[in-house]
C-alpha cells in the first residue's frame, strides 16, 4: 500500500467514527429529550400562579402607580477585596405595568424530583454535546478541513454550536434552563435530517472553495445562526407567554395546559429582554458574516455582489433583522410586532440555509444534496 | 451585552414614557439622552394646513401655497419618520424576494431564455412586471431610493441634534435622585465640598464629561456614552457610503471573458474578447492598458473517493505586462486568486483542451494549423469543438471552404461501447473523432459567427464509399485523408486553454470601506450605552456629609447598576461612610442571596 492510500483509508475510518459519535450523541440526546419531558411533567404538579396573584384585580390596582412604590431591591456588588464594603445600589424598573411581573419557576416549577430530572437533562445534554463535538472534530480531521463543506456537514456543526452557546450561558450562570426542552428537540430534528438526507460522504473541497474565508464566512454564519435561533425561541415563547399574560390581565382565564406550561416560563418581558439582546449582539456579526462572503465572492467569481440566491437570501435576512432592531426602536412597534419580525427574521435565515439550497440553484450549489 | 430598548409591551411604557408620566422633572433628566426621534403618536393628522382662506384670487393664491407647503412638509415629515423608514426597510426585504425565484437575466440569462421560450405569456407577464430584472427594476429601485431619502432626511438633523448635544452640558440633577433606575447613598465625614472635588475628577478620570451644577443643592453631573450615537450616525452614513459604492460599480463595470490557449496572449481591448458586457456608463476608454501571456496551465484531480475526478488544482502560469512595453511580470492566477491590475481582476473560470491541428489542402498547401479550442462537455473534459478551413483548393483546384465537427476526449473511455466519452481528466488517452464538411462555412457573410458550432446548412458532409457519413477516430499523430483526396487532417498533438474572465470594476474599495464603517457604526451604537450620572453631597445637621449617586441609562441596562456601585465604591475611598448601616434595604439582600421580590426586568443576566 502507498502512503497515500494509508492516509486515505484512516481518513474513512475517521469518517466513520465521525458517524458513530453522531449516532451515539443523538441516542443520549434522546434521553435528554426524556428527561426534560419527566421535568416538564412533574413540574406541572405544583401549582404556583405567581403571575396571576401578581396581576389579581387588588395587585392591578396598584400597579399603576407602585412602579415606584415597590420595594426597592438591594443589588449586592459582589467580589470585593477592599477594604470598603461594596455600596448596596437600589435598582428601580421603570419597564411600566407588566415589566415587574415574577419569571416563572421553570420547568421543574419548584419540584425537587422535577428538578432531578431537569439537571439529568443537562448533564445528559452535555455528555450528548461531548460527542457531538467529537463527531464534528473527528469529520473535520478526516476530511482534513474545516468541517462545513455541504449540507451535512454545515447541519451538524451548526446544531453543535447551538448547545454550545446553550451550555456556555448556563455556565455563564444565565438563567436559560427554560429553553432546554426546545433546543435539544431542534437538534434532534436537525441531526435526524443531517443523517438521512442530508449526509454526504467525506470529501475534499472544490478548488472555489479553498480560501481561508471559507473559515471566516462559514464559521461566522454558523454561530450567527446558532444564535438567532436561541433568539427565535425566546421571541417565539414571548408571543405565548405575552397572550397569556395580557388574558389575565383582562380577567380572563387560560387553559390548564397554558396556565401550567407558560406560568413556569420566564416574563414575557424577560424573554423579550432576551430575544432583543441575543439579536442585537448578534446583527453586527452577521453583517459581517455578509461582508465576508462578499469578499470571498469578489475573489472566487470576480464580483462581490451578485444576487445570487444565497446573497439575496442573506441580504433578506439582514433587512429583517435590522427591521426588528428598528421596530423595537419605535413606539408602536415594540412588543408583539417586533416579535413576530424577529420570527420573520429567523424564518428568512433558515430558508437561506435549507430553502435556498433545495429549491434554487446558484453559485453555492455547491452544498449539494 | 448590548443595551436594551425598554420591553415595553405598551407604547407609554419606554423609559421616556415611564419617567415622563412619573415627573417632568425626569424627563427633563433624560433630555437629549439620544436624538432617535420622539414618534408622534397620531396625533399629527393631515388635513387644511392653509389655514383660513381669504377671500379674493389673492387670499386664494395665499390658501393654495400655505396648502401645498404644508402638504409637502407632512409629505416629509412622514417619510423621514422612523415608522415609514421600518416599513420601507419591511417593504424593501418582501421586494428582494421575487428575485431569488424567477431567473434573473443579470445572473441567469440562459434560464431567462428557456422561461421565455417554454411559457410566452408567463415571459410577457413578467417582462411587463420587470420581474427578469428585479433588482435594477422601478419598483425595486423607488423603494430603496426612498429609504435613501428618507435616510439622508434622517441623518442631517439627527446629527445636527447630536452636535448640539456635544456641545450641551449634562442637563443638572434631577430633584429626586432616588428615582433614577440606578441609585445609592451613603454618609460621610468628608465635606460636601470635598466630595464634589473628589466625585468630579473621579467621572473626568473615567472619561465622563463633567458639569458642576451649582442649582440651589449642588451636584455634580456627568454623562458618557456619547459613542453610541456617534456610532449610529456612522452607520447610517455609511449605508449611504455603501449604496453609492454599489451603485457607481454598477453603472461603470464592465466584465469579459476571453479564452487564451497555452501559448496565447490577450491584450485588454474590446475585440480581444470573446464576450463582453458593460454597464451602462462605462466606455472602453476605461479599459485598463495591460497584457498577459498564458504560458502554462496545470491542474490536478482527486484520485480516489467518491468525487474521484473533481478538480482539486487549477493554475495558469502567466506573463503580464500593465502597461504596453512595460517590464514582464511573471505569477499564477487561480481560482480564488484573481490577478489583479488597478481597478481590474482577471479571474480563472475554466479550462479544457485545444487539439493541435493541421489541413494540408489537395494541392499541398498547409491551408490551416494551429490549436483549436474543443469546449467541454463533462466533468471529464469530453470536448466538442469544431475547426473552420476558410481558405483551402479542393481536389478540382477550386477554392473551397472546409469544416470538421467532433469530439475530443483526453481519456479515451468508449472503446467498447462505440460511443465518445472521457474517463479521466488528464490527458492519458487522448483521442479526437471528426466527420469532415465542405461548401461554404458562412464566415464571409460578414455576421458575427460561433466559432464553436459549424453551420452546415450550406455544407456537404464526406461520405465514405458505401454513402455512409465519413468519419474517423484519430490519435495525436494520425491523420485522416479525406476521399477523393480533398486534403488531409492531422492530430498533431494537445493544448490547454483557459478561460478568464476580466472584470473592471469601480467603487469596490469604497463599498468595503462603507461596509467596515457600517459594522464599526453598529458596533458602538449597539454595545455602548449612553447614561448619566450624577453625585450630590449635602451636609446634614448632624455634621456628617449625605452622598447621593445616581445613574440613568437612555434604556434599561443591568450593567448600569453596576457602573454606579463601580464608581461609587472609588468614591467612598474618598469618602469613607461613617455608619455602614447607612445604606438602603441592606436587610433582605445580605441575609437571603437572592432577594425575595426578584429585580424586575433584568433577571436573567444578574442572576
Ligand atoms: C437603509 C435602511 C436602514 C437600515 C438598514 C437601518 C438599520 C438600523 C439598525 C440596525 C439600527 C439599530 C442600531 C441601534 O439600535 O442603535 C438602527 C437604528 C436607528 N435608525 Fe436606522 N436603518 C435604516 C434607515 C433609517 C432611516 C431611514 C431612519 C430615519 C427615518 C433611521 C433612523 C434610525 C434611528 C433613529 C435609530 C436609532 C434608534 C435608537 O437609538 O434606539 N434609520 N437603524
């Protein structure tokens, strides 16, 4: 045997353990999946209406005017090594009638076997996120670049850097706990789709290709994506959590299934607060993810602009964005619509990625099915 | 984190609204915290802007102007509002759309063409609609030009605004500094003199812009962030930047492709091209005074694996000169290495092979030689190509044209099936199959004519003897005689060409410089918050000092709380407290961890 065809055969047996750590990552996201769906059931047994006791007729009331009445909250600022005691700083909301309303629990809605189960979900979350990253890295190394060449390959990065931005704000101490039950069945979606459809056997990269923008291009969109879509989600449970709190306030009365699901969300001004910061911190990454891809597009087909599909796509997605940025700028936009412009957004940059490669064809068709 | 533009589910819930309704004292503390414009909230209406008319042609003249001034003036007011730049921004991503589904004839003419040709009415419909030429179509275009306007509207007074606010002091402290978002207070020994003295250098140390304000309590009063703004502005301008980048590389580029054969050269004129297309403003005056030489072209494939025979390499080995007589200068273009000369980029698009050819006429003459550019047909480089003899004497002494059509293949894979296709790339088994024509060739009508593709309406085909279609494989070496002794073709040997394409393009380092001031711009106005601080130091009867801070974000930010404690901590260290159990609610926070009432809007980050 030649070297060449030694270095050839690990390269598939590389691929090949890339597989199976795929494989492996997606049966512990499962049990990840059980774990939170046990959380979410036994979490439901309390029955802890704070939003409603917030909002009953007597607190409503009030309301109006405690934005400055409520008790004050003291902000302890940790980590000193002086001498001084840290100065106690009392914060005051002015975020109007329903800004103070408590978040919710959380899925295992103060349960401690519920709880159990949510932790096990993380732990199991992070073993799956363990393989998954093996996989990824063990495919990159077998095909020897980076490893988001086609469709495949891009899909199961691109859900990997999701729990990773996951995993990385609950060890930022973030509390995100409540997204883990979406994300983990996403991902499962997402991989189901990698493996079946979408899956390409390992390959090198067509000369187009080769261009040190492929990383910065490619990777850029990724975690761009991977963040959006946290933002998507928490826009998404906003327009719940929003219907739901505005019923109460009117006197209405929300299903069991509502009232015991969204009570354990956070605010609906938490998740706002969230979807807006994600997308906000995001956009500027964005466009220069599009920037990027225009350099490498004025360097491999000799034009940076185009309207190539994928360009319009991105372009699209861009305009949305900024659409949403702007909408939460103006007075009537704020809220609900800006919300459903942030899924709008979302649905513009998932179409980009799986719409654009499916139905049109154009000079990225390289990501081939 | 970025800062935050208030939740606000209900319009009078931003923190203007909120503050404003609580005090006008507030509002005035965030006065010209931004120069975003306050909406109006309805309650401009169009309507009779002339006024009373007067009677008589001249009250009349009067009506009419005031009317059409004020027309115009809602007209303005309207489009440069923030509500109708969100909707032409919306308007502006739904329009984009049409584009990316119907073939556009600026990216895709072949599908264009094939659209006309399979569904006539459908082709008419969106021919009438400009929907073949969206993005440079009156609908598309009316929109982005009036986000521009609106745009430019925007900017001049917002960054009038914002010089102003440059220039203005941080407005004075508010009556109540405990009704800031942010607030804390302690006692000291120190004077309150001492510490104003101490809270102003401590702000100008951390980059605040410091007033004193000497209102009936004095205060100190400081603000900072002013970047964010900055940065807005910049954005904003940058965008306009961009846009005319783009939309002078649009009317001034020009691109061409030109196919050079190993050997070969191109000088950068209008007829050296094969193909060309210019934008609407460009003159060939603009062509850039260059020349290039291709002498060699080298590629490698994939071996093995399931893309066996995909291009792995492709490189030109060319000698340019930039100017005619200029030093020769020798470099490799590439795929995503374009050669670049001024405003010009000379990229590789594609190769193939050019089979070296020789006609030696029935009298002997060599009427024709020279290396004939064969157009691929797969990814194995199964060429097809024709070669044109306009200039030959057939075997009646006759002056005659010739023309032979066929295939080439570098590796030769048919052999058993009859038919011609390639194996490989490489040329391992190079092999041409040409059947033979004469008559006329149609090159002399004077109507420009593909050189890749034989009109035979005006030409006979060669038979063989028993009347079939005379025709012949051949190996570089071999010739074929064509009968009655009309001549003979020889495969003398192999070329390689390339295609390049060669784009002028303008405004390209202008669109990027826009595009990084754009991300630039962002970044400040989205990462930095614009806020306020304030200290005020009054002496109590008991002798001790009272301080007062405060911080006021233009929106709802939980590091601002803990910029305030920052810095009044620095400022304790020069005014020690002298009873620590001066601070507020200090109970519930110390004792618990996580207070009991959570901190409302910001929890999930302060958690
Ligand atoms: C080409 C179209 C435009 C795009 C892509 C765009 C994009 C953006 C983005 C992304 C932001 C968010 C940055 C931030 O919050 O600081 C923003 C803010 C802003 N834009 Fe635009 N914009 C456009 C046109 C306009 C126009 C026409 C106006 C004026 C009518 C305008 C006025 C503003 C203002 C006032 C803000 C600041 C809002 C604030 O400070 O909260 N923009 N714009």
């Amino acid at each position: 045997m030649d070297p060449m065809n030694i270095a050839a055969a690990t390269d598939e047996s590389l691929a090949e353990i890339s597989n199976y750590l795929v494989y492996s990552a997606m049966a512990v996201y499962v049990l990840a999946f059980c774990a939170h769906i046990a959380e979410w059931v036994l979490g439901g047994r309390s029955k802890v209406a704070r939003t409603a006791a917030a909002l009953t007729p007597g607190a409503k009331q009030e309301r109006p005017s405690d934005a400055s009445a409520a008790p004050p909250v003291a902000v302890r600022q940790g980590g000193s090594t002086g001498v001084l005691e840290r100065p106690h700083v009392v914060t005051r909301s002015s975020a109007g009638r329903r800004g103070d309303l408590p978040d919710g629990p959380g899925a295992a809605g103060g349960d401690e076997k519920g709880d159990l189960y949510g932790r096990m979900a993380i732990s199991l979350t992070v073993l799956a996120f363990a393989l998954h990253a093996g996989g990824v890295l063990t495919r990159a190394l077998s095909v020897g670049r980076a490893p988001w060449a086609n469709m495949y390959e891009f899909s199961t990065t691109f859900s990997m850097v999701i729990v990773g931005a996951y995993l990385g704000f609950l060890l930022a101490k973030k509390d995100i706990r409540w997204i883990g039950l979406p994300l983990v069945t996403t991902v499962l979606l997402d991989l189901g789709l990698a493996t079946t459809w979408l899956y390409t056997e390992s390959d090198q990269l067509v000369p187009a290709l080769h261009s040190y923008w492929l990383w910065i291009h490619v990777s850029l969109a990724i975690v761009c994506g991977a963040l959006f879509y946290l933002g998507f989600v928490a826009s998404a449970l906003y327009l719940f959590r929003d219907r739901y709190e505005t019923k109460l306030l009117g006197g209405g009365e929300p299903g069991a299934f509502a009232t015991s699901v969204l009570e354990r969300l956070p605010s609906s001004s938490s998740l706002d607060k969230f979807a807006y910061r994600v997308n906000a911190a995001v956009f500027p990454f964005w466009t220069f993810t599009i920037v990027a891809g225009a350099i490498w597009a004025g360097d491999a087909w000799g034009r940076y602009w185009g309207w190539d599909p994928k360009e319009v796509w991105s372009f699209i997605t861009w305009v949305a964005y900024a659409c949403y940025l702007h909408a939460r700028a103006t007075a009537g936009w704020k809220g609900r619509k800006a919300a459903y412009l942030a899924l709008f957004a979302f649905a513009c940059f998932l179409f980009n990625y799986y719409g654009v490669n499916v139905f049109f064809s154009g000079k990225h068709s390289y990501a081939g099915l | 984190m970025t800062d935050d533009t208030t939740t606000g589910q209900k319009p009078a819930s931003g923190p203007e609204g909120a503050l404003a309704t609580d005090e006008p004292e507030l509002g005035a503390a965030m006065a010209q915290l931004s120069t975003a414009p306050v909406e109006d909230r309805g309650q401009a209406v169009q309507g009779s802007f002339g006024g009373v008319r007067a009677p008589g042609v001249k009250g009349g003249a009067a009506w009419t102007g005031r009317e059409v001034l004020g027309w115009a003036r809602w007209f303005w007011r309207q489009l440069t509002s923030m509500r109708v730049a969100l909707i032409l921004l919306f308007l502006l991503s739904l329009a984009a759309i049409p584009g990316s589904v119907i073939p556009q004839s600026g990216v895709d003419p072949t599908a264009v063409q094939d659209l006309r040709a399979q569904n006539p009415t459908l082709g008419e419909v969106y021919d009438a609609l400009q929907l073949f030429d969206v993005y440079s179509s009156v609908w598309f275009s009316a929109i982005y030009i009036l986000l521009f306007v609106s745009l430019i509207g925007c900017i001049v007074p917002r960054t009038w605004q914002f010089t102003g606010q440059l220039r203005a002091r941080p407005p004075r402290a508010p009556r109540r500094l405990d009704r800031m978002p942010a607030f804390t207070t302690w006692r000291t020994d120190a004077s309150p003199e001492d510490v104003r003295d101490a809270a102003r250098k401590l702000m100008r140390g951390k980059r605040y812009r410091v007033a004193t304000d000497d209102g009936a309590v004095p205060a100190v009063a400081s603000e900072k962030g002013y970047l964010r703004e900055a940065g807005n502005l910049l954005f904003h301008i940058a965008l306009i930047v961009l846009l005319v980048a783009f939309a002078a590389g649009q009317l001034f580029r020009a691109e061409g492709g030109t196919l050079v054969t190993v050997g070969g050269s191109f000088s950068n004129t209008l007829s050296q091209y094969d193909d060309f297309s210019p934008g609407s403003l460009f003159t060939p005056d603009d062509l850039e005074d260059f020349s290039f030489r291709l002498k060699d072209f080298e590629s490698s494939y994939e071996e093995s694996g399931p893309n066996r025979g995909s291009v792995r390499t492709a490189r030109a080995e060319v000698a340019y000169r930039t100017a005619p007589g200029g030093v020769e200068q020798q470099t490799t273009i590439e795929v995503n290495e374009p050669l670049e000369i001024g405003n010009t980029k000379v990229y590789l698009l594609a190769n193939g092979y050019a089979p070296v050819v020789s006609f030696t006429d029935a009298s002997g003459n060599v009427a024709y030689r020279g290396p004939v550019p064969f157009l691929p047909q797969d990814t194995n480089l199964t060429s097809s190509g024709v070669v044109k003899v306009p200039d030959a004497l057939n075997e009646k002494g006759e002056r005659e044209q010739f023309g032979f059509q066929g295939f080439f293949v570098p590796t030769f894979g048919g052999a058993d099936s009859g038919s011609m296709f390639s194996r490989w790339p490489e040329p391992r088994y190079p092999v041409m199959f040409l059947t033979g024509y004469h008559g006329d060739l149609g090159v002399d009508a004077g109507i420009a004519q593909n050189v890749y593709q034989l009109d035979t309406d005006n030409m006979k085909q060669f038979k063989d003897e028993d009347g079939s279609p005379f025709a012949k494989k051949l190996l570089p070496g071999e010739s074929m005689e064509l009968p009655d002794g009309n001549g003979t073709l020889k495969f003398e040997g192999v070329k390689r060409w390339a295609n390049f394409q060669v784009a002028h393009q303008v405004g390209s380092g202008w669109a990027l410089a826009g595009a990084l001031a754009a991300i630039a711009g962002l970044a400040g106005s989205l990462f930095i918050q614009r806020r306020r601080m304030w200290v005020r130091a009054v002496a109590g009867p008991d002798g001790t000092t009272t301080v007062e801070m405060a911080g006021l974000g233009r929106s709802e930010s939980p590091r601002l709380p803990e910029e305030l404690g920052e810095l009044a901590y620095a400022l304790q260290s020069k005014a020690p407290p002298s009873a620590p159990a001066d601070a507020p609610t200090e109970s519930g926070a110390e004792a618990g961890g996580a207070p009991e009432t959570p901190s409302r809007g910001d929890r999930p980050w302060t958690r």
